[in-house]
C-alpha cells in the first residue's frame, strides 16, 4: 500500500520503519532538514525491538509535503495533537478523494482536518480516522533509531464522517490487523489513553520532576495513590462513554497494570516492557512537555467539555486542569480543544449523532 508518514516524532519514526519492513511502500515525511538528514543520507532507519537491531529501508523520505501525501491510500499523522491545527491547514488543498487519514491518537482531532479541509475549498470524500493511543511503545536514540518496546494488540478507531468506517477501517486494518472498528470519532476520542494517564502522574509527581534531572513517572513516579486517582479519573471517562451510549470494551486504564484480565491496548506486561526500557526516565519540564500541552491542555480539557455538554460530573478531571492552570499562569479548559471552543457544544444529541455520521 502507498502509505505517507508525517511528522518527526517517536511514533513517526517508528510508523515509517515498521510499515516499511513489513512491506508497504512509505513516503516519510518531516519538515526539518537538518534533523531528518541521517534519515534521508541513508535512505533508512535502524530499528530495535524484541527481534533484535536492524537496517530498514524508506521508499521515499522526503521534505516535500505535497510530494508524500499525493495519492497516498492512507495518510498516517503520529503527532502530539498540539500540530493538528497548522498541519491540517498545510494538507488541507492537496487531500484527495478516497484518502484515509489516520490520526493516533487523535483527541477528536479528525473534526479539525476535515473543517481544514472544507474551509480550503475542498470537497473531496476523505475519511479520518483516529484511536485511542499510538500503534507503538517507542524512542528515538539519535538521529535515525527508534527503539520499540512493545505493538498495540487493539486500536479501537472511530472514523469521521462515521458513514465512510466500513472502506476506511478496511483499509487500516490491512496495516494494523490490531484496528478495531468502533462507532464513530468521538467514541475514538474518548478513547484517548494520555489525559488519564499522564496529567495525574505529572502533576503528583511535580515536586520530584522539578528537583530531579530524570524522573521516571512510570516507575518510582507509579505509586498505589497514584494509582488510584488515575483509575477514578478513568471511571469519569468510562461514564461518559456510558452516558453516550458507547459499547464496550472501554479498556479501561487499570487493564494496562494488571497480570490477568482482560487485555489492554498494548497487551501483557507492557507497562513492565515500558520500565526496563529506561526510555520514559526524562526531564519533564512541567511548562512545556506534551504531557501538559496535550494531554492536560487539549485532552482533559476535550474530556471535562464532553462531560459538561453530556451532564455527566468530571470532578477530577476538573480539578485537575485547575491545577495544571495554576502551575502554568494559564485558564487551560478556556484554551483547550473543548466542544465549545470547536462550535459543537450547542449541538443536542441527535444532532450530534447526525454530524458525527455525515460530517461537515
């Protein structure tokens, strides 16, 4: 399949190298030359997992947007959701008809592509999609090798408008037999792993994220009261896909810690994969890391807005973004990518329903 990645990220480099190796033809994508230099001298990225360290070849790595994204069947966007609005404007023109758009995860992103796109004067028939975390556990070392730690055993993908899921999740699951096909796009944002995650370990991990040079949120930073507020925030967002009338599995967060159970997104043991790396003991700089412009700023803040608009209490998630706006001097929910500051909160229901199949 012609597949284009975009973007510089972890997830990039690890989307282009395992697309490749398993034999689709990968236009990669990244607007920084200097950067992506290692990648397009060579040709290829090293990539290690389980399987050991090896060279992977790229079909075509390249620094021209147009050049990648032209007639791709699927179009891959593994990137902080905070890129979503000046990308979706840069591709917004060259999109085409029969195009997918894969956004993990997407953080309802999928509504700001397609409104990108409209508003460029683009009616072509594109489908987004987006899921509920990265295809992949993985770090960059270097300028060209990405280190996997673990595969998503389940992408449940919701798709936007929901009236194309049936070629559209066909279509992806040719690339990650892992693609679980689900309602629609905000049934997929609400999905989303990082805000449950990450905001409560940053933010009850500040004291020591601020004095160390390193901190490993995941490992020392992974406490048994921790651990309990992220499976209450997660209750929140369970409700409200309850409320939404959203089906099961929800995966919730507490799936990923346990030995036995029902499998999490990333499978077995892969919160253990994730420590023995030693990848995720990094400097967080609470002002700055995605942890808070994405996760907190945009995810939570997407997460308490649905809560507000379905009537369902998000106390936590609340409570948290007020926090997150002390520590950073910002209101973040009146900055985040709520349905209000997208235009939707005054939709009802079924008029939501409605949108959500038929798009713009």
């Amino acid at each position: 399949m012609e597949v284009a990645v975009l973007g510089g990220g972890h997830g990039c480099y690890a989307t282009a190298a395992d697309l490749s190796e398993r034999g689709h033809r990968v236009r990669f994508w990244r607007r920084d030359e200097a950067s992506f230099a290692p990648v397009l001298d060579s040709g290829g990225v090293m990539l290690r997992d389980h399987q050991g360290v090896r060279e992977v070849k790229i079909a075509m790595p390249t620094l021209s947007l147009t050049e990648a994204i032209k007639s791709a069947d699927v179009i891959i966007i593994p990137l902080p959701a905070t890129t979503h609005e000046s990308l979706a404007e840069a591709i917004a023109p060259h999109l085409e008809d029969g195009q997918v758009i894969f956004l993990p995860p997407g953080t309802f992103g999928s509504y700001l592509f397609l409104k990108a796109m409209r508003a460029a004067g683009n009616d072509a028939n594109v489908s987004f999609a987006e899921t509920g975390t990265l295809p992949y556990l993985a770090r960059k070392h270097g300028g060209r090798e990405i280190v996997i730690s673990a595969y998503a055993k389940h992408l449940p993908t919701g798709v936007f408008p929901a009236r194309n899921a049936g070629q559209a999740i066909a279509r992806l699951k040719a690339l990650y037999c892992s693609v679980e096909g689900i309602e629609d796009c905000l049934s997929a944002a609400l999905m989303n792993a990082g805000p449950i995650i990450h905001p409560p370990l940053i933010m009850m991990n500040a004291g020591p994220l601020e004095h160390f040079a390193r901190w490993d949120i995941h490992n020392e930073g992974t406490q048994a009261s921790i651990r309990r507020v992220t499976d209450a925030l997660d209750a929140e967002r369970i409700a409200i896909r309850v409320a939404l009338g959203y089906g099961a599995p929800h995966y919730p967060l507490a799936d990923h810690y346990a030995d036995d159970g029902p499998e999490w997104m990333y499978g077995r043991a892969s919160h253990d994969r994730l420590i023995a790396s030693g990848d995720w003991r990094e400097n967080i700089d609470l002002m700055r890391h995605r942890y808070m412009t994405e996760d907190t700023k945009l995810g939570l803040a997407f997460l308490a807005s649905v809560g507000r608009w379905a009537g369902v209490a998000t106390p936590l998630a609340e409570g948290f973004l007020a926090i997150a706006s002390v520590i950073t001097g910002q209101d973040l929910y009146a900055q985040g990518r709520t349905l209000e500051a997208l235009g939707l909160a005054d939709l009802d229901r079924n008029q939501m329903a409605v949108f959500l199949r038929q798009g713009l």
